[in-house]
C-alpha cells in the first residue's frame, strides 16, 4: 500500500507538472504563431493597397555630402525635415510595426493579369529564388484552385482586384517565419520535456519525504492492530479451553455452544484484520501458479447450495468449463467463498442467488459474479468494500436474528484482487445487487 501511495503521489504530481507544461509551452507558441501570422498579413495587406509596392513609412532628416574649401575635407550639412516629403498619412496604422528597412527586408514578388486575364507585369525584382516564368506558374496554379489566400510551397499568397478591372497574385516568401516557427516549437518542446523530467526525477527522490508522515502513522496504526490481535488470541484461547472444560463437567448447553460460535467469529475477525495489515503492509507473498479457476469455483460455491436451502433461498452455480488462471489458488478460492457467503446471509428472504464465472468475449478476461435479490439496496454500493461498513437498509434482519460477520470480508476480497491486478465492483439494479471481481486471463 505504501508502495501504491508513492507511486500514485509521484504519477499525479507528475501529470499535473505535465498539463501545465503543455498549457504554458502551447500558449507561447500560439501567441508566437499568431504575432508572425499577422505581420505577414499586415505586409499582405499594405502590398494589395498599394499594388505590390511599399510606400514611404517615415522620412528622416536627410544628410547630404558637400566640399570644405577652407579644409579641404568634407563636412555634412543636414536637409530639413521641411524639403523632405511627408509620409503617406494613409499608413500611419503601419508606423508602429514597419519601418523604411521593411521594403529591403521583405522577399515577395507580384503577377499582374487584366481585365482579359492576360499577364502584363511580372515583378520579381524583390526576389532572388524566383524567375518571371516560375512566378507565373505560382500564379497560374494559384487560379487553378480558385482561392484567394493561402500558401504555395513556402509562398503565403493572396489575390486582390486591381483598379482597372484587373487581377494581382502577391506572393510573400516566409521560409524565414517558417524555420523560425519551426525551431522555436522543437526548441521550446525540448527544454518543456527536459525541465518535466527533472521535475519529475525531484519528485521522486522527495516523495518519500512527503509520504512519510503518513507512513509514520500507518505504521503505528498496523503495529498496534498486530499487537492487539495477537494479544486478543491469548484470552480467546483461555475462553475455549475454560468452556470445554464446562462442557466435560456439565453437559454441553445453547449457552457453551454461543461462547463458542463468538469465539470462532472473533478468530476469524483477528485473522483477516492481520491479513488486511499484512496486505496493506506489502507483506502478503501471494503464490502465483497456473490453476484449474473452473475446478476451484464450483468446489468452493457448490458447498453453500445446501446453506441455502436452509434458509428458504435457491443458488445457482453456473461456470464456463475449461478456465484456467494464473494466480494465488487459495486467495481465489478465498474470494468466491466471501462472496458466495455475502450473498447467502443478505440475499432477501426466499430469494434467488447466482453465482457465475466466464471468460469475456475478447478472452481477455475473467469474471467471477456473485448476484442476490435486494429489494432495499444501499445508496452507496461501493462503500460495502470500505472496512467495517454496513448497510442496514440494504441487509435488514427478520426482527430477533442475531447478525453474524463484522462489515471486513468485502474489504479482504477487494484487497485480495486488487493484490492479483484486478478490480472488483457493486452495481445494484432491478431489485438486486452484484459483485464482481474482474481478473486478466
């Protein structure tokens, strides 16, 4: 169980270091994607409106060479910002992110059709990796799909009319954005998943730093149920004997014969306390050998038929032949028989018990199901497995009969599957309730 705390400790903290990894890296590079994807669609955008050419951003002082007389040198002379000509107001949008570099900086080329669809311009003089013939052929393709924007290779494209009825192809080279894109995703994913890593290596070597007080606590808890179940065997065995030695002086009695059914409940309610610590304690070493599962059910559920009848109930044992397992003989065995025996001394009065053991279709696995009329099933079904729980509106008793079992046979058989990889579980519906252990084959 400690084991199982640690690890689950550790896969949790684990995944969740994980998640907000991927959330923080995946925010970053779908705010990174969307920035480059808007600067080329604004560089998109001024080209159209300007019919495939970058006008003037901003103007400089300009500074101009003239001759020193008196040096013999030269000095500069600057022009006022008055002679230089203003900038297109039209672009003042643009003034923020573009500069008067960004036409020198950009590799796009253009393809001019007119109204007849003719090509009349053809401008690659942006571009160096382009011919005019490869550009029209980048057009042509472009009016073949009938889009208006896109990508063609490493080319982002987009289609606008031109002002006498005509048609202009712009096309945008972005393999830098593309490489850039591209690197800052590996690179990115790769310093997530080595940060993740020694995220999860830290975990680790400090969850047994921060399991251990519950450790400290469980194990005083199974030291003192160990203890105190082998000292309750001293005086239950004093009990016995003093009581055998009543029935040889006096004749056997209801009275001897109650002490000693109390004492046979009280042994056994030791021994699967003890069994439950060992469990929890890691230290049960199950025996996993190949059986006859077939063999072992209808040998430990046939027994409980004549129980039955008894007590006015019919159990019926139905099990697929030839089913075999690889597990602990005798904790199966153990199983089937708290089961059956669950369903025997709860099932309603004059109702019907099924006990069954198949393969599922796929042959994967194996059930073993245990069913009982309950016309009054619990609200909570999975809490029968919890330890010394009982659900008295689902295991009402004919007023005066004595209860027998303490609530911690279900707690052994879920500890004893979950201990051979398997789940067990508790449906109630249609007036009746069933358990079910699920195992692999």
């Amino acid at each position: 169980m400690i084991k199982r705390l640690r690890r689950r400790f550790v896969l949790i903290a684990a995944v969740s270091v994980f998640v907000v990894e991927l959330v923080v890296v995946g925010l970053i590079n779908v705010i990174n994607i969307g920035q480059m994807n808007k600067r080329e669609q604004d560089l998109m955008q001024i080209l159209c409106e300007n019919e495939g050419e970058f006008p003037d951003f901003m103007h400089k002082e300009q500074k101009t060479i003239k001759p020193d007389n008196r040096y013999g040198d030269v000095s500069l002379t600057e022009t006022s910002a008055a002679e230089a000509p203003p900038p297109a107001p039209e672009n003042d949008k643009y003034h923020s992110r573009f500069n008067e570099e960004t036409r020198y900086q950009t590799r796009y080329f253009y393809v001019r059709y007119n109204s007849a669809m003719q090509p009349v311009k053809v401008n690659t003089g942006h571009i160096a990796a382009v011919s005019s013939e490869q550009a029209l052929e980048y057009a042509e393709n472009v009016s073949a799909e009938g889009k208006t924007s896109g990508f063609q290779e490493n080319y982002r494209y987009v289609v606008t009319d031109t002002a006498d009825g005509g048609v202009m192809y712009i096309f945008l080279d972005c393999r830098d954005d593309i490489r850039t894109r591209n690197n800052f995703i590996l690179v990115s994913a790769a310093i997530s998943l080595g940060g993740w890593l020694l995220v999860c290596v830290l975990i680790i070597v400090c969850s047994r730093f921060a399991v251990r007080p519950f450790i400290e606590n469980y194990e005083r808890q199974r030291t003192f149920i160990t203890d105190a179940g082998h000292e309750i065997k001293t005086p239950l065995a004093i009990i016995s004997a003093n009581t055998e030695v009543i029935e040889m002086i006096s004749e056997p009695s209801e009275w001897t014969q109650s002490i000693k059914n109390q004492i046979e409940r009280l042994n056994g309610l030791i021994a699967d306390m003890l069994k439950l610590a060992r469990m929890d304690g890691d230290k049960v070493k199950l025996t996993f050998v190949d059986f006859d599962l077939t063999d072992a059910f209808i040998d430990i559920a046939m027994p409980f038929r004549t129980l039955a009848e008894n007590k006015g109930l019919t159990l019926e044992v139905d099990a697929e032949e030839g089913i075999h397992m690889n597990g602990d003989e005798g904790s199966i065995r153990q199983i089937v028989s708290i089961l059956t025996e669950n369903a025997v001394k709860y099932c309603d009065k004059g109702g019907s018990i099924k006990a069954t053991l198949q393969k599922t279709q796929s042959g994967r696995h194996i059930i073993v199901q245990v069913e009982n009329d309950c016309k009054e099933p619990p609200e909570h079904p999975e809490r029968l497995f919890e330890r010394f729980y009982r659900a008295d509106s689902s295991r009402a008793r004919d007023e005066g009969e004595k209860r027998t079992g303490y609530g911690i046979g279900l707690s052994v058989a879920k500890a004893t599957v979950e201990a051979h990889k398997g789940k067990i579980d508790c449906k109630a519906a249609d007036g009746r309730i069933a358990f079910r252990a699920r195992f692999r084959a």
